[in-house]
C-alpha cells in the first residue's frame, strides 16, 4: 500500500504518521520527490484501514498495489481450478450447463429436468428455499424440494444445484449430498453463512450481490476459501444500474476480468440478468463467447403458471434451440477465449 502525503504536510507530521504506521508492526519506505513524498506500507496491509489513512490530514490519497483476496488470486494460483460436482467438471476448458426452473414445483420438476438433460444440460437447478423480495410470496418447498431434486438427481444421474439462505440449513443440503449451494445474490455478503459453507466440502456457487463490485465479490469468495472450502465458482447474475428496461445490467465485462483475476470457475445466468424470455438466449450467447465456464439458464414447462420468474423461463423447446445455438459459439471460439 501506498500513502501520498499531502505538499503541506511538516516534517513532525510526516514522522509521526511513519512512526504510527511502524507502531501497527509494518515498515516504511519514505520517498521524498520534488512534488510530492510517497510513503510506502510494507508487510501485512490488512492491519491498516485505507479509509481510515485516507481521512487522515496530511494524506492525500491512498493506492493498494496488491489485492486483499489471495486464495482466488490467480496470482498465487496460475492454473484454472476445475471442480467436479459428480464426475461433471467445470472449469479449465470444461465447459457446463445448469438448467430447470425457478422454484422447484413438485411432479413437474422431473419432467422439465428430462427435457433440459435431453436438450445437453448437464446439471439441474431448482430452488427449494427462495429469497422472495417479498415475505408475502411463496417461499418455496423447502426441505420437501430437496427430496425432489435428490429424486431428480437419482433418475436422470444428473447434479443438482440449489440455493442455501440460512446457515442452519446446511446439515439439511450436507446429509443429502447436494451437489452445489447457491448463495444468491442477496446472501452475497452473509459473512456468517459463507463463513459457514467454508467448512463444508460441497462446491459452492457464489451469485454476485446486485450491487457488488467485482473486487467485493470476490471478497465474498475468499471469506468461504479462507475456511478451507475452495470449491467455489463465481456467478454473473446482473446488477443493479439505471437502466430500467431490463431487470438487472448483464456485466459481460465481469467474465474476461475474474478470468484475468482469479483462477475460479465462471458461471454466467442471463435469465436473472435480464429478467424476459426474449433477451435470455442472446445473452447466452454472449456469455458463452466472452468465456463463461458455464450457464445457469431457467427453464419451465409452463412459464405463465410459474411459482416464480416465470417471465424470463424459456420453454423446453426454448431451451433447445438455445442449446444448440450455443454449441455453435462454443465451437467458433473453441476454448481460447481469454
Ligand atoms: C435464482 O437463481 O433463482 C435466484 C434467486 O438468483 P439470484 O440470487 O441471482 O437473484
Ligand atoms: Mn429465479
């Protein structure tokens, strides 16, 4: 970290700001220029408050020079992490498919989850414990939805991928061997719950909070890798911004930068990211050609009597058309994206 000290600055407040930085048990590296005089913080930054320099009267500003998350860092770990949620591998060229509806419904889920794994999905999402804006709307099946997809997931061999909200659920997901939690994009700063999941084994897919810059994301993944769990895979899911025509801003940008960032999986979801059926399959293909890992598309038989984000399901047919048009993006830019 670096401290650009302020022209006015005396040299009594100059050395009692370096002896307060040595106090907190870092060294010091004082350059004095012509303009201006540069302080350098040496050794564990964490110890220090940014803000706290910043707001300091003889500092003018403050630059880190390395980023605060190591374990995601690419830096520390130059090759892609590959997880593997039951013999299905993301990451590193591999390249996956995370498909079904919004909310897991009851019978109709085997059906939805039939015609996705015939159209090339590879794994299924539902979701059984939903973060509804609204206390008022349905909340999901519950533990009764775990059973479903455990139900699914024994027919059809395929993954399953569902949401986690509450830290106390775990043993629920952990005791039927849940392939992947989501945390979603509201949970994305739930310290406890990530704190939580970081002493699990399960792969974890982490949804970007809708108003979370990419450096506090990945943050976020840190807080569940510094617990031991490194199974983690980063998920595009919109955020917030002015525009109001579609539910949230697809950040395309998010994808070619954690590739450049982290050696974590890259998950992209186009239906949360733009909320209508139309705009869901360009998008994915556009995910797909800047370098996604993999897509978390929501798929329904019957979108217009959905529990949930009905408006931006695709219909299995949908689906399919979608699946095959991504198969050509995956072979036009092969895997040499980044
Ligand atoms: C979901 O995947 O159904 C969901 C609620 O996503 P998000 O957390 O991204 O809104
Ligand atoms: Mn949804």
């Amino acid at each position: 970290m670096i401290a650009v000290i302020r022209q006015s600055a005396t040299t009594d407040q100059l050395d009692h700001f370096v002896a307060w930085v040595e106090a907190k048990g870092l060294k010091t590296n004082v350059s004095q220029g012509e303009d201006e005089t540069i302080v350098g913080l040496i050794g564990d930054v964490s110890r220090i408050d940014p803000f706290l320099l910043e707001s300091m009267d003889i500092v003018e500003r403050v630059q880190r020079v390395s980023e605060p998350f190591k374990k995601a860092n690419r830096k520390f770990h130059p090759e892609d992490t590959v997880i593997e949620c039951r013999g299905v591998k993301i990451g590193g060229g591999n390249f996956q498919v995370m498909a079904g509806p919004c909310s897991v419904e009851g019978k109709n889920l085997i059906e939805i989850a039939r015609a996705c794994q015939k159209a090339g999905a590879t794994m299924i999402r539902g979701g059984a414990f939903k973060p509804r804006t609204s206390p008022y709307s349905n909340q999901g099946m519950g533990e009764r939805g775990l059973d479903l997809l455990v139900e699914v997931r024994k027919e059809l061999g395929m993954p399953i991928v569902t949401e986690i909200m509450d830290a106390r659920d775990i043993e629920l997901f952990v005791d039927r061997e849940i392939d992947v939690m989501q945390v979603g994009a509201r949970n994305m700063q739930n310290f406890t719950l990530l704190k939580e999941l970081g002493r699990t084994d399960t792969p974890i897919l982490l949804k970007r909070g809708m108003a979370a810059t990419i450096d506090e994301w990945l943050m976020s993944a840190e807080y569940i890798m510094s617990e031991g769990n490194d199974k983690v895979m980063l998920c595009e899911r919109g955020i917030r911004t002015f525009e109001t025509r579609t539910r949230n801003t697809f950040d395309l940008n998010a994808i070619p930068v954690l590739h450049h960032l982290t050696h974590l999986p890259i998950v992209a979801d186009p239906s949360h990211a733009t909320g209508y059926t139309r705009y869901v399959a360009p998008m994915a293909l556009a995910a797909t050609a800047a370098g996604a890992d993999a897509l978390e598309i929501e798929v329904h038989d019957d979108p217009s009597n959905a529990w949930s984000d009905g408006g931006q399901a695709l219909t299995p047919s949908m689906f399919a058309d979608t699946m095959r048009r991504v198969g050509l993006i995956r072979d036009a830019v092969t895997q040499e994206v980044r």
